[in-house]
C-alpha cells in the first residue's frame, strides 16, 4: 500500500537482517537531573545506551529541553544497589514513630522559599 | 544590506535550512529512540537558526517564508552536500559530523563580526552548536572504533562526504568584500580551522583520512547550480504550501 509519507515509500525492504540479542552492548542508564547549582540532582527516568558518554546526549534530548537545567548525571542501572521489595518490612516500626518522620525537611523548603520571597521584594 | 552580506546570510542560512528538513525526514525512522529523538531536535534547532537567518535579511515574517517555501531552486544557494539524500545512517552521521564542525566554527568566527546581529546571533547559537558537535564525535568515535562492519561504513561514508563537504567552502558572489568589511573572515580560513578540528577526530575515530590534494570539491551550490537532489526535495517540502497557496498560516 502507498503511504501518504513519501518517507515511506522511499524506504527499502531490510535484505540483511542483523541479530541482537536483548541486552547485548546496550544497557539501562538512570538519568538524574539538577535544576540549577546547589541543587540535588533528581531522578527523572532512565535511558538505553551503549556507553555512558552516549547515555548523557540521550539524556540531554529526553529529559533536559523542557525545563531548565545546568547538570545531569547518568548512572548504569545496574551499579544501582537496593533493598528487595521483599524487605519493605523492614521499614515498618511496631509502635508509632511519626514524631521522628522528616516532614521538616519538606517545610523547610517552603521556609527558605518565602523567606527568599520577603528579601527580594524588599 | 549590501547584496554582498545578504547573499552571505542567505547561503548560510539556505545550508541549514536545507540540511534541517533532510535531517528531519529520519523523524520517527531513526535507529533506535533515544537517537530518534535528538537527531528531530537538533534538525528542528538548525531550521530556526535558519529562520532567525531569514528573518534577518528581512524583518517580516511572511517574507522569510517566502524566501523559505516560495522561491525558485537557482535562488537556493545552499551546497550540493545537505541537498544529498538521507541514505543511510553512517552518510548522515557523517555529514552531520563534517557539517555541523563547520557551522559551530563559522559561528565562532561570526561571535566577532563587524556586522552586529550576526555577532549576536553566534553567541545566541552557541550552545546549541556546542551539542551537535558533541553528539556527532562521541558517534564518530563509537562506530569508527566499533566493529568491523561499523568501521568500514564510517570509512566509506567519510571517503564519499569528503568532496561534498569541501563544497561548503564555495567561494561565492562578494566574498572579498565581506572578507574586507571584517564581517568574516572567509571560506578559506573557515576550511583550514575545519580540516584542524576534524583531523585528530577522524584519527581517534581510526579511520583514515584521504588525500585531500587528491579530492575535487563539489561546487556550483553558492552561485545557483544544484544537484538533481534539491528540486524534488523543495517539491516534497512544499506540499502542503503548494495545495493551499492563499493560506495565511498551516
């Protein structure tokens, strides 16, 4: 069938076909982003390359176009170390702890956020 | 303007324009989807630098349209490499590697230019360049080091660029005086920062470099004569301008 994309009709059937094997020179890359200096790199997905200096030009495209950015890192999937799902457990505590959950941390974003505010508006 | 420095900024931006839209056509077709995506995108940055180009030799938008979508082919004067069909991967990595070392130096060079908005746009493009360049060693490097499959395509595709390439540094109608009007510095010295960039590239990349005292440059590009490549291209580009001529916008 004729495509209305010219691109399409150019393109020739594949004669030769290569085999590759899933996981073969590729691998998985964590793609970590920061915003601007001074900030944590956050994670923001993760890419497919063969090197790491390529996982960095594909994070650049992926994740670094639609918000601002001075940094990145890439980091192979695989050096990642983590706990089994199967130890969640572990986090869990017998009897009520929230007093010690860290919900300071989040509001003292929100502090040096307002008190930035109240100095530049001065 | 004089009709020197516009026929300057008009074939820089005919290069990128074209050369833009041939690197778009491997949208949604590319090797794998990272690579897919950044070789659109930094198509899609070289169309607006050259629409920035456009618009430069005049304010109007709907002008740089029509310098875009409406003009003859023996008004185009971009070279003969970027009008070169897509071909395979290993041609447009490598056009994109010997282009792209090009227009980030071009653009180097224009960051001191006598003639302001060129100044200001280097320095705008900067960064963008500054990716291209990046993007296309580091697939330099892979590939020509790769396999032995890999490296012989590198090989020949630098073998069939090389001509082309030299026909980017056409000399074209007025150059002298852009040269003495210090609006830039010239095709000549341009190819001679380029050949000395490229070298130690193509060299880590082990592949070999022919003898350029042996090489004919692909010219006519800069004074209007083109390759059988770029009528059907603006034909195909021009498609849906072509359907609906009084549109205002698409």
């Amino acid at each position: 069938m004729k495509s209305f994309d010219p691109r399409v009709n150019r393109i020739k059937p594949i004669e030769e076909k290569t085999e590759m094997n899933i996981g073969e020179a590729w691998e998985p890359y964590e793609v970590f982003h920061q915003k601007k200096r001074g900030d944590h790199h956050i994670h923001v997905g993760s890419v497919h390359a063969p090197n790491a200096a390529q996982a960095l030009l594909f994070a650049k495209e992926q994740y670094g176009r639609r918000q601002n950015c001075v940094n990145m890192w890439v980091v192979r999937t695989a050096d990642v170390t983590q706990f089994q799902y199967d130890d969640a457990d572990i986090f869990e505590t017998a009897i009520d702890k929230e007093y010690r959950e860290a919900y300071g941390f989040k509001v003292r974003d929100k502090i040096n956020a307002y008190k930035k505010q109240q100095t530049e508006s001065k | 303007m004089t009709p020197a420095l516009y026929n300057f900024i008009l074939k820089t931006a005919d290069d990128c324009f074209i050369l833009g839209h041939r690197n778009s056509e491997w949208t949604g077709f590319g090797p794998f989807m990272e690579e897919d995506i950044a070789f659109a995108s930094m198509a899609q940055d070289k169309i607006g630098h050259a629409w920035l180009l456009y618009k430069m030799l005049d304010e109007n938008a709907a002008a740089a349209e029509t310098l875009a979508f409406k003009r003859a082919e023996k008004d185009f004067k971009c070279c003969h490499f970027v009008e070169q069909p897509i071909g395979e991967y290993d041609f447009s990595l490598m056009r994109h590697f010997l282009f792209d070392h090009a227009d980030q130096l071009r653009y180097e060079m224009l960051m001191n230019s006598s003639f302001e908005p060129l100044a200001h746009f280097a320095k705008k493009f900067k960064g963008e360049l500054k990716y291209h360049t990046m993007h296309a060693d580091t697939f330099i490097l892979q590939l020509g080091n790769g396999n032995e499959e890999s490296k012989a395509r590198m090989q020949s595709a630098l073998n069939f660029c090389l001509p082309l390439a030299l026909g980017i540094f056409e000399v074209y109608e007025g150059e002298q005086e852009i040269i003495s009007q210090n609006i830039f510095a010239g095709e000549k010295v341009l190819q001679e920062k380029w050949l000395e960039k490229i070298l130690p590239i193509i060299k880590d990349a082990g592949l070999q470099m022919p003898d350029m005292a042996t090489l004919q440059a692909v010219n006519g590009g800069r004074h209007g004569f083109h390759s059988d490549y770029l009528q059907p291209l603006l034909k195909e580009m021009r498609e849906v301008v072509d359907a609906f001529p009084d549109a205002i916008e698409w």
